[in-house]
C-alpha cells in the first residue's frame, strides 16, 4: 500500500506545482504503458482487453489512454463500453434490493448472454451489431456494427468486466486490467483516508458539476455502490493480471475548492456524517490548486471536464 502524507501534498502545491503535477501524471502514464507493452508482447493471442474497478476508479479514462498507447503502436482498437448491454429498467430479469428497488450495482442489470454472444463473435473476427443504451430514457436500442480483423483489439470496461459471468470464456483468453485508487493520504496526526474516499471526491465532484446532484444525494447512492463493490466486484479483482493505481497526486487539492463547502452545509442535518467526518478534515487541512493547471488529457478531468477525451 502507498502513502502520501499532506505535508508533501501541500509542500509541492505550494512551491512548485507544475513539477508535482508533471510527477503524478508520469506515474499514471507509466502504469498504462506498462500494460501497453505487455499486451503489445502477446497481442495474437490476448486480442480483448477487459478493464474493471469501483465506481471512480477513472475506467474510462484509462480505456481512453490504453487505447491511444496501442494507436500510437499501429494498431487498431475498438472500445465497447459495457454501459451499452445493461437491460432497460423495466426489464423483469433486473435483480431488486431489499427495498424493492432496482439494484443498479448487480451484475444482473447486464444482459449477460447478449454480451457473452457478443464477445465470442468479436474473438472470432466476425461482425455484431452492438445495444446502444439511452440513460435518458433507460431504454436499448441498436448501435453501431463493429469487425474486428485479425490483429486489432477491442476494449472492453465496465465495473463487472472480470466477473466470468459477465464475460463467459473470453474472461479467459482476455488481458485483464483492474484499475482503483491504491494510495491513502496521511496527515500529521497519521490518521489514513481510505482510498474509497478519494474515489467518492471524484463522484461528488462530477455529480455535482455535471449530474445535478447535491452532495447529500451522492453520499446517500455512495452507500449502495459500496455495498456493489463489496459483493459485485471486490471477489474479482484477483483475476487481473495488471492492477494499475488511478491516484494523481494532486488531485485532492483540486476537488477541495469544488466540494467542502457543499460537505459543510450537511454537516448538522445529514443523519449518517459522521461516515464521511474524516473527508471534511482532510480536505480541511489540504492546500488548493488552481484546476487551470490540470492538464487537458490528465485523469482529473474526467470528474472535473475539459478533458480532450470523450466522455
């Protein structure tokens, strides 16, 4: 497990930011290329790439920037967001919580055979007319066809991506990439953030930039998506073969500005605060920085925006 303590947070925010960012962008970088070149080594016989994690874990963007790495190397890549073949909300194969609601973490929100047929036919080079799915509406509809020819590969990301259920036997002829924060922040006092926490800034970051949804509605569906994980995801992640660290160093200092004030103003009438008391003081006491300086293609943007990727 790797730590940064805030004080080197802070020291680097203050005195030279633009090298502390350059540093956290490196080591993402070098993480992917490092799956890159691997894959690159046995690419006739590992053609689909599957890439799982928790819920801002930053799947997207790593899929985005693995993909761009094997571009620049020649080759071709398609990526299939796993997004596409959940079924439509009314479907009667949707597993329910114990409220009686649709649980949206559950591997069961996926149709599984669709996807399972799919992969097969992708391994084999032959043509599928992949689901669209409109969140809008939480309706599927036909999407774009898509061949893979021999040599190409296709990408493959989504939060049950290494559950063999979900993948059927190409799980098994598949390059596996898990992808989460793995770093925890340290303050003075040796207290630790867990790294699902850096995960939920990122969550209220975006929901609250691009979702509108209040801090309290986050906290309340972060509860459900840990219990996912727990159940859903967690006994999967053994199945990898690369485990990338999604952490950039400074990206504490760029949410705080964005989201402690909205954590503040729940302080004294959420009921269940106390769970993300710990959130507060480290935000508290890390130093801000200016989100004009992140980089247009780094990680944070995907929670943040104006990236150059698409979302």
């Amino acid at each position: 497990m790797k730590f940064l303590d805030l004080h080197t947070l802070n020291t680097s925010v203050k005195d030279n930011p633009e090298s502390f960012i350059e540093l956290a962008e490196n080591n993402y970088r070098n993480e992917i290329k490092n799956v890159a070149d691997n894959i690159l080594n046995r690419e006739h016989h590992l053609p689909i790439i599957l890439i799982s994690g928790p819920s801002g874990s930053a799947k997207t963007t790593t899929a985005l920037r693995l993909g761009t790495l094997l571009e620049n190397a020649g080759r071709v890549v398609h990526p299939v967001s796993m997004d596409n073949y959940f079924r439509p909300i009314g479907d009667p194969g949707n597993e329910v919580d114990e409220d009686g609601r649709v649980d949206l973490e559950s591997p069961k929100r996926l149709d599984m055979d669709l996807l399972n047929e799919q992969l097969e036919l992708m391994w084999e080079c032959k043509e599928v007319e992949m689901p669209a799915f409109d969140f809008a509406t939480q309706t599927r509809h036909k999407g774009k066809k898509l061949k893979r020819e021999h040599g190409e590969f296709v990408i493959l990301e989504g939060i049950h991506a290494l559950n063999p259920e979900i993948t059927g036997a190409i799980g098994n002829h598949a390059t596996t990439v898990y992808v989460s924060v793995r770093t925890r922040l340290k303050n003075d006092e040796s207290n630790l953030l867990h790294p699902s926490k850096v995960r939920l800034m990122r969550r209220i970051v975006r929901d609250k930039l691009f979702r509108g949804r209040g801090v309290a509605d986050t906290l309340d569906f972060f509860k459900w998506v840990s219990r996912g994980e727990e159940r859903f995801i967690m006994p999967y992640k053994s199945k990898a073969m690369f485990d990338i660290d999604t952490f950039i160093a400074y990206e504490p200092a760029v949410y705080k500005p964005i989201i402690l004030d909205e954590l503040l103003s729940i302080k004294n009438t959420y009921p269940d605060y106390d769970k993300f008391r710990d959130l507060e003081e480290f935000l508290t006491e890390i130093d801000e920085m200016k989100i004009d300086l992140v980089p247009l293609d780094s990680l944070v943007r995907e929670f943040i925006g104006g990236s150059h990727y698409e979302y």
